[in-house]
C-alpha cells in the first residue's frame, strides 16, 4: 500500500490517503504502512509522516490500535440502549425505567400552554432556572456556577465536549463505561482513555494515570453508574479531587442521571477551585425518556461556550417542555410517585441480588436501574444459553472501550419489572446456563 501513497509534504500525504479512501481503494479497517516504512518509501522525513497520520487522526479518517497499526475508520456500530428490535425473546438488558412508575403527564400538560415564546427572549423558563438553582445548589453552593438546559443529558455531554476539545484530544471515561458516552466521544473524533471503576467509582490509580496520559476532559457518574451500578464514597470522591487539585482546567463532566432516583448522597469530583466543570441532570429516568430535558450546572466560562455551541443549531429547549417539566417536579404527588418508584426499583433489585447468592452468584446490590452479575466463566456463553431459555440479556463485552480486551465475565440485567415467578424462573435458567 506504500507505493500507493503519494506526496512529500504532510498535506500532501493526507490528501493521498484521502483520495484512495474516497476510491474505495483504501476500505474501512485497511491497515496503512507503518510511520518508517512510509517514510521511507517516499523519502521524507518520519516526522512528516507522523503529521500527516496525525493530521488523518484528527479528520476522524483513521484510528490507531497500538500495536495493530493504523486503520481506515468506518462506521463502527456501537451497542445502544433500550429494547433490542426483531427478538421474541424475553429482553432483560434493555436498561429501561418501568413505564408504570413514570407519573403521568397528562394533567400537567393541560396547565402549561402560555402565550408563545418568540425569538430573543430568555431561553430558559424564569420558572425552571430558579428551581433549578436551588436544587443544584444543595450540593454546588459553594461553588459559582451557571444553569443550561440541553435536551437531555447526552446532548449536554456532546455540546460540553465539542466547546472544550479538538479532534485526537484524550478523554478520560470510566470502563466498564456508559453506551452513549462512547458513542459520544467515537463520533466526536476524541481518544478514549479508560479509568477502571471499582465498588466505590473511578480508581484513583486509574484518574491519576489518565491524567498523565494528558486527558483534556473527565466524565464521571458520581451515582449508579452504568454499567456497574457503582457510586462514589465519600472517602474516594476526596482522593479523587486530590489528585485532580493539580488540574483546575481539565473540564471534570458529572453525568449524575438518577439524581432523584439514587439511594446514595451525591459526591463529587469538583473541588473547590476547580476552573472548569459540569454537573449534568438530566429527567429521563424519573420523567420518562421521551422528557429530553437536562439541566447542566457549570462554571461561568464554560457556560458562555456551551450557550454558543447551542446558538447555531438548536437555541433553546421548547419552553412547554420547560415548563411541564416544571410543573411536574413541583407537584406533591409527582414527587412521591418519584419517591415510591425509588424505593421500588431498590427492593426489586436486592430481592434478585438475594436470589442470586443463595445460588453462590456474585451480585452486589448496587444504586440503579439494572444489576451487574460477575460470573464464572465468559458472559457471551452464559448469554447463549440464556437465548436458549428464552431471555435476552446484556454482556459486559458492550460496555468493554478496548474492544481488544479478554471477555467479559459480567452480564448486565434490568430485573425490577420481573413479577417474582419470573425472577424466580431467571435466576434458575441463569444458575442452569452458568453450569
């Protein structure tokens, strides 16, 4: 493929490897020569061969994978959430909230048509904002922040990211890591540095080393992390902010999505005089998924970037969503259905992790929608034969950022909606398919 490549300078070469891509002569996953040899072959420098790879990398046309080389990227398809398409199979690995603890929006609707919102008014609801400030307060008073409202919490992730990094610039992102955002920061041209998560968060050995590796940015789940279902304590959530003390302007992402939900108190990254920094909450999983609403709460700079990231697309979140957003989270009853719905999906979830003791399986009881379930031996197999038995569960190998990395020994399982005959049935057919 070297003698395919042409040029002399470092444009020149990326334009080379450009056009044979856009021929269809360089194809997605296509190995390119390495650095010496290219440079060899065309008698430049190495270092204008490592700058057009570079420059390559940044345009998002080829990844590196170590000591496999470099590649032509394609359209690489990432797992998502929800209920998989085309199975008759029992889905345990949708990652859902139940529909039946959503409060219905159907009163609330009717109290929140207003006179329209035209273009120049304030963007966000006067309403929400000052709601919004007093909830975030309770855990960022200390500090000075700012309130956006995104249309949900990836989109906040996504805005928060393109106003802060470049194309190749390294992100640090807890694996195993949430589905959304490695697909945010594939689609974003970032480099994904994992940062193992443990019973209590992300490891400090693991934060402190992608530190060193020159991330740019950190996105953490301070509560029910997904997939592990692990929350910071407050003993690591201090170490954490230690070794993050000698960074103030690595921009620190709080993706904190079962805010109302979560049996844990919130702990956080964010120190006191860190510079830059986001506390994302979005409503999803107590308002309902189709409620694509979050409030981010940032640092004063951040939100002047992440307002002209929104000013040429999508300005501002609809105003009725604002306001029935509103409306619900003020009403009495919402609030206790939330709470029930709290209380709910914890019970259901430690009555399964019991269940799955008794027969010498490991399932911590954890914060969140979904348990995750170590196993003895790899979760594609144990998958299998659960899709033998009629189920449909979810392996940890999805959640895996090095797709290179051994399989995984843990399936992720959405159980709280599982009547107690069902769960029963689970648990035997998951005890049968690991045997």
């Amino acid at each position: 493929m070297s003698d395919q490549i042409t040029g002399t300078t470092a444009a020149d070469i990326a334009d080379s490897v450009r056009a044979l891509r856009d021929r269809g002569i360089l194809v997605p996953g296509s190995p390119l020569p390495p650095v010496r040899e290219l440079a060899s072959t065309l008698g430049v420098n190495r270092n204008t061969a490592v700058a057009a790879y570079r420059q390559l990398a940044q345009a998002g046309l080829v990844v590196s994978r170590g000591r496999a080389g470099t590649v032509i990227t394609g359209h690489e398809s990432v797992a998502q959430e929800g209920y998989a398409s085309d199975t008759v199979l029992r889905d345990v690995g949708t990652g859902n909230p139940d529909p039946r603890l959503i409060p219905d929006p159907s009163q609330a609707l009717a109290t929140v048509a207003g006179r329209p919102v035209l273009y120049g008014e304030p963007v966000i609801d006067r309403g929400l904002d000052e709601w919004a400030r007093q909830w975030i307060a309770q855990d960022l008073g200390h500090l000075d922040f700012a309130v956006t409202i995104t249309s949900g919490a990836v989109d906040a992730v996504e805005r928060l990211l393109a106003q802060a990094l470049m194309r190749d610039d390294a992100v640090a992102l807890e694996d195993p890591c949430f589905l959304a955002s490695i697909h945010t920061v594939r689609l974003g041209g970032y480099r994904a540095v994992p940062v193992p998560v443990d019973d209590e968060g992300m490891t400090v050995d693991g934060l402190r080393a992608a530190l060193d590796a020159g991330v740019r940015a950190v996105i953490c789940t301070p509560r029910a992390q997904n997939p592990t279902g692990a929350s910071l304590t407050a003993t690591r959530a201090a170490e954490l902010r230690a070794v993050l003390a000698d960074h103030p302007y690595v921009l620190i992402i709080e993706d904190d999505h079962f805010s109302m939900l979560s049996q844990r108190p919130y702990e956080s990254l964010i120190g006191p005089t860190h510079r830059r920094f986001a506390l994302v909450r979005s409503v999803s999983k107590f308002l309902g998924p189709d409620m694509c609403l979050a409030i981010a709460a940032t640092d004063r700079t951040t939100a002047e970037r992440l307002a002209m990231r929104l000013s040429p697309g999508t300005t501002w979140v609809s105003h009725l969503l604002q306001r029935l957003t509103l409306t619900q989270l003020t009403d009495p009853a919402v609030t206790a259905r939330i709470s029930d719905a709290r209380e709910h999906y914890a019970a259901r979830n430690a009555a399964f992790a019991a269940r799955l003791r008794e027969h010498g399986l490991d399932s911590p009881t954890p914060d969140g929608l979904s348990l995750w379930i170590g196993l003895p031996k790899p979760a594609r197999v144990v998958a299998e034969g659960l899709m033998r038995r009629g189920w449909l569960a979810r392996t940890g190998d999805d959640f895996a950022l090095d797709e290179r990395a051994d399989p995984s020994h843990h399936l992720r399982l959405t159980v709280h909606d599982l009547s107690d005959e069902d769960a029963d049935t689970l648990v035997a057919d998951l005890v049968a398919a690991v045997r």
